[in-house]
C-alpha cells in the first residue's frame, strides 16, 4: 500500500468484533477525508517480526490515531490486560520525541470515557484525549476534526455528512461486497478499505 507519509493513518486499536462498528467507522472517515488508512493488519509477511512491521509502518506515517478504550483485562484464565495498544502508542511518541523527520508525527488519542485513561496510563495526562463513548457516529466526528486540522489539509466534509455517508454505505456494503465476489462476512482489512474508496469514488 504505497502513499505518502503525510497521507497515511496509522491505526492502533483492538482487533476483534466487539469493537468491529469503531474501527470500520474510524477507516470510513479516514478515506472520507482524503487520507490512508494503515494498520498491521495490512501485513501478511509471516517471515518478518511483528514488532518491526510496527515499527516499519509508524515510520511511513505521519499522522496516527490510537484507541486506549480496550486496555482491560482480555486473557481470562491469566487476567492479565492487553499492552498491545499503549504500547504502540509509546513507540509512536518515542518516534515523534526522538525520529528527526518524525517531529512532524501527529497523533489522535482515543477512549470511550474522558479521564478514564488516567486510571492505567497516567503518563499521557498531557495529551489531548477525545472520548467516543463506543459511539460509531462520535469516532467519526472526533476522527474528521481532528484530520481537518491536519497540516495542509484542504476543506473536508463535515463530520455530520460524513456519518450520513457511512449509514448509507453500511446498507449497501451486503450487495457491493457480493458484486465484488467477495463474503460481507469475512472481509479482510483490505477488501474493506478497497470497497470504501470504490463506493466513496461513485458517490462524491
């Protein structure tokens, strides 16, 4: 996926189906916008490290946007949380305070509740944090205000016109997705970012 690093969005969030509506709102809103979205489930070579594929992909991308809302304890047997999150958050950051080329980083801090990040990563109290509230239709405005203030972004949508956009594309994505021979229920990562730009293409 080749796009400059102005351009491109990394996405740190869960990946699992519960928070499946957040994170095919927060990729609708990016391309709505004119940006790229990234995210490690973009890479398929099983023959490199994960953490150097994260590595590789912060790199190549300016602005990010990472979601803290699911740092809770997911592993029952071990209760043990997930790390996976402000972890790459941390990186993220690190890049930005440290990468040269990377002091231009950006980045959107997300959680479902405002201040509840203080409770396990007290460290970022500095940062900006936007709650969405598990919202699909807030994640959109938080992710389009931030993206309009992006340096040298021209005029977006706005982020009511962009959930009107993503209400009517979710109807139509059962039918688009079997015209484009492909299983509504089991598209990848990148089948779904290809049938955004394609509908967004045909309804400009």
């Amino acid at each position: 996926m080749t796009a400059s690093r102005s351009a491109s969005v990394f996405i740190n969030c869960p990946f699992d189906t519960r928070y499946q509506p957040i994170f095919d709102a927060v990729v609708f809103c990016v391309v709505a916008c004119g940006f790229v979205p990234r995210c490690t489930l973009e890479l398929t070579d099983a023959a490199e490290v994960r953490i150097d594929k994260i590595y590789g992909l912060i790199d190549q991308c300016n602005l990010s946007i990472h979601d803290v809302s699911r740092t809770e304890v997911a592993d029952q047997p071990y209760q043990l949380p997930r790390f996976n999150m402000p972890l790459e958050l941390g990186i993220f950051l690190g890049a930005k305070r440290f990468g040269g080329r990377s002091s231009q980083k950006r980045c959107l801090i997300l959680d479902r509740a405002p201040y509840r990040y203080q409770r396990f990563i007290s460290d970022i109290a500095g940062q900006d944090i936007r709650a969405h509230g598990n919202s699909p239709r807030l994640v959109i405005r938080r992710v389009r205000d931030w993206l309009q203030a992006a340096p040298g972004n021209a005029a977006i949508l706005g982020g009511a016109a962009i959930w009107t956009r993503y209400r009517r594309f979710r109807q139509e994505l059962p039918i688009i997705a079997q015209e484009a021979n492909l299983d509504p229920e089991q598209l990848t990562f990148i089948d779904y970012h290809q049938l955004v730009i394609s509908w967004l293409k045909e309804h400009r």
